[in-house]
C-alpha cells in the first residue's frame, strides 16, 4: 500500500518540539498542542501497566520506543501529570470541542489509573467516568413487554427461547459460506458508505476468521487506512447479522471512522492525540456509537431489505423467508438487546454468581446458554464498555433524528466528540 505524505501542519508541529532530554518525563505544556504530547506518552505508558489499553498507535515511532524502553512509570506520577494536564486546559487555548474532548479524555485515564490502583468504582460511576455515559438500565417489565411481542410473533408451544432459535435456525450459515457471505456485505456497505463521504482509493479491510475470544469482531486499525478484522467464530453465524457486521466494522463504521480521524485530525489538522486510542474512555464510547448508527444510514431500511430478499438471502440459498415477521421481531429484539446493560451491575455491583446472569440472559435476552456464557465473558472482560454499544448509540440517534442526518454524520467523524458533547448540541439544536 502507499504511504500517504504526512501533512506539512504535522511535520512543522513535530520539528517545532524538540524530543524529551534524557532524565524528562514530560514536556513543558504551555499550548494545547504540548498537552497532546504528553497525553500520548501518558497513554502509551499506561498501555505499559494494562496491556492491549490502547488499541492503535501510528505517530513518531521514537515517541513509543522511548516509552518502550524506559521502566514502567509508577502509577502515582502517572496520576500526578493526568492531573496536571486536566488543571492546564483553563490556561492554553484551541478549538472549543478539542478542548470539551481533552477534558473527557484525560478524566477517563485518570480513572483508568484509580482502577488501576486497585480502587473499586461503583458501575454507575465508570460508565459517567470513564465513558462520559449516563446509564440506566432498561427495567424488567420494559423487557417483559418485548418478550410478550414475540411470543405473539413467534406462536407455539415450548419454551420462547427455543421458539426464538428455531426461527433463527433457517439464517444459520456453514462456515464454508462465511467468505462469500462477509465480503458480500462488505462490498454493498463500501459501494454506499462513499455516497456519504468520499475515501480514499487505497483504503483497504483484511479480513480474517478466529476462534477463543470474548468479543464478536473486531477492527484492528494498522493505520494508513487499513484495517485488519477479525470475525470471531466461536458461535453460530446468522445471514440476518452479517450486514450489520460489515457496516459496524468497516463502512461506514469502524473502518471508515478510524481513516476519516487519521486523515482529517491527525495529518490535516496536526491533532497528535489521534495517533492513539485507550479503549475505555469517550473516544471510544462515541467509536462504537458511530458504527451502531452508521448501520442505519449506509441504507434506507426499504434498500437494505431489497438487498437481503434479492442479492443475499439467494446467494446464500435462503429461501421461504416471511419479510414482515423478521422486520417486526428484530424490532423487538432490539429491545432486548438493552437486557445486558444489566449485566455489568450484577456481576460489579451486585455480586450476582455466573449462573444468575446466565438465566437472566437465558430469559430476558433469550440468548442460548452458549450465547449468554459468551456474552458474560464479555462483560467480565469489558465491564462498562458495553453500554457504548446502546446508550451511546441513543444520543447519537436523538441527534441525527432532527434532520439533516448524512451531513451530521460525516461531522461526527471529523470533529472531536464525547458523549456529553452530543447531549449539548442537542439541547442547544446546534447545526453542523
């Protein structure tokens, strides 16, 4: 692949700060582009104490292997300058919403650090910190009334969830078929995601298959618009998922989102923290929102069934499918879907044993008893991060929901955001 030239903006930021002199931890903040510098070393050495923390990294390759090859810096010094860069944002300047960002960001590490520490935060408390989300989970007799739809959309006798499984039965692929059905999707989502921005011609997705991991996908940036995914084939894989996966990984999500930033912040505008990327903060939190509601808007639902009853389902050898019904009980599910932003409570807060979530989620997400040990592995992994994929997902809806959706959309790839940052410009009724 090419290398794209690195914007001049960049290089003169770079060349204007001299590297640390050995025995200096930090450099001098004096502008908001001093505090970036120091945000990325203090997110690469705490990638130090907690492995995987950041997910990508593609600035000055001396900035990381100077932090490689120092000791682990304490977790009090690291606290100490979080602190320090939080108190010196009311004295640099920079662009509103950079600044509304970096405030979100550095509280986020600075919690990461207390959990570090061994300090127990309540779940509540995590999601506001670390995720700038404000949660509350969906109550039971909510769930209840979805589960009562789809008793009704799904008559018969046996258990709901059996019922629910047998229907799903008819999208289960083999996993010969997986290939061909991923980059299907993948190339219907590419062909559309560049009617609502244009990218690159030598963006590129590689696709891989794995097994053992608590997550269902995921979207490795390398940098330089390309991505390896990985699909996580530990569970059965359904025709009626796959399209949702291509647009949330790749176009107009994951993939889309990360090449945007890296062009648009990092090389044009000389944004150096978007060279990184610590998982449990609101950067991610607004990621994983994006590509929730990037599946909605890649197509009208009225193209994206077309495309399921015409192109794939026939494809695949899928045939007989009752479209109303399918429409109707994935609008139910949907609802359902709320049902694990229980989880984290009960297995944090609430001290509920493995079994207890399990029959919860066996009975209010009507997940088999495979897919509800999958899913609480994921929550015990990933704790909080989970309500990025619901919660935050709402405020991004609620915004794009007054109008003009395609052009918000492409701002909120291009624009520092945070969940609470969203929230502001709909109370004001702001515009892109």
């Amino acid at each position: 692949m090419k290398r794209r030239i690195v914007a001049l903006g960049v290089l003169l930021a770079l060349a204007a700060s001299p590297w640390l002199a050995a025995g200096e931890l930090w450099h001098p903040v004096a502008t908001l582009d001093d505090v970036a510098r120091n945000y990325v070393l203090l997110v690469l050495r705490i990638d130090r104490h907690l492995p995987g923390f950041n997910d990508y990294y593609y600035g000055p390759p001396e900035w990381k292997q100077r932090v490689e090859a120092e000791e682990k810096i304490p977790l009090a010094e690291l606290r100490r300058e979080a602190t320090e860069l939080l108190a010196s944002l009311d004295r640099v300047r920079g662009q509103p919403e950079r600044l509304w960002w970096f405030r979100k960001q550095l509280l986020a590490l600075d919690t990461n650090l207390r959990k570090l520490g061994g300090e127990q935060i309540p779940i509540r408390e995590q999601a506001l910190l670390l995720l700038d989300l404000e949660v509350t989970p969906p109550a039971l007799d909510e769930l209840d009334s979805a589960l009562e739809e789809i008793d009704r959309l799904l008559p018969g006798e046996g258990p709901l969830r059996q019922r629910l499984q047998a229907w799903q039965a008819q999208f289960a692929l083999r996993e010969d078929q997986l290939p061909q059905a991923y980059e299907m999707a993948l190339e219907v989502t590419r062909e559309h995601a560049h009617e609502l921005l244009l990218l690159p011609a030598d963006e590129e997705v590689d696709l891989h298959f794995v097994q053992n991991q608590s997550w269902g996908a995921y979207n490795w940036f390398q940098g330089n618009a390309h991505s390896r995914i990985e699909v996580n084939t530990d569970l059965p894989a359904s025709a009626v998922a796959i399209f949702d996966f291509a647009a949330h990984e790749a176009y107009p999500g994951h993939h889309t989102d990360l090449l945007t930033r890296e062009q648009r912040l990092y090389r044009e505008r000389g944004y150096l923290e978007w060279c990184v990327s610590p998982l449990f903060t609101p950067m991610n939190a607004m990621a994983e929102a994006v590509a929730q509601v990037g599946t909605e808007l890649v197509l009208t639902p009225e193209e994206k069934l077309a495309w399921h009853r015409d192109v794939f389902f026939p494809a695949l050898g899928i045939e007989g499918v009752d479209l109303e019904q399918w429409l109707a009980l994935d609008h139910a599910l949907e609802t359902l879907r709320r049902a694990r932003e229980r989880v984290p409570f009960m297995l944090f807060d609430e001290g509920k044993s493995d079994e207890e979530v399990i029959a919860y989620l066996e009975r209010y997400a009507l997940l088999s008893e495979a897919g509800a040990r999958k899913a609480l592995e994921f929550n015990r992994e990933w704790g909080a991060y989970t309500f990025n994929y619901t919660v935050g997902r709402e405020i991004l809806r609620r915004y794009l929901a007054s109008g003009n959706a395609r052009t918000k959309f492409v701002q909120l790839l291009t624009t520092p955001i945070t969940p609470s940052l969203v929230e502001e410009w709909i109370r004001t009724g702001a515009e892109p």
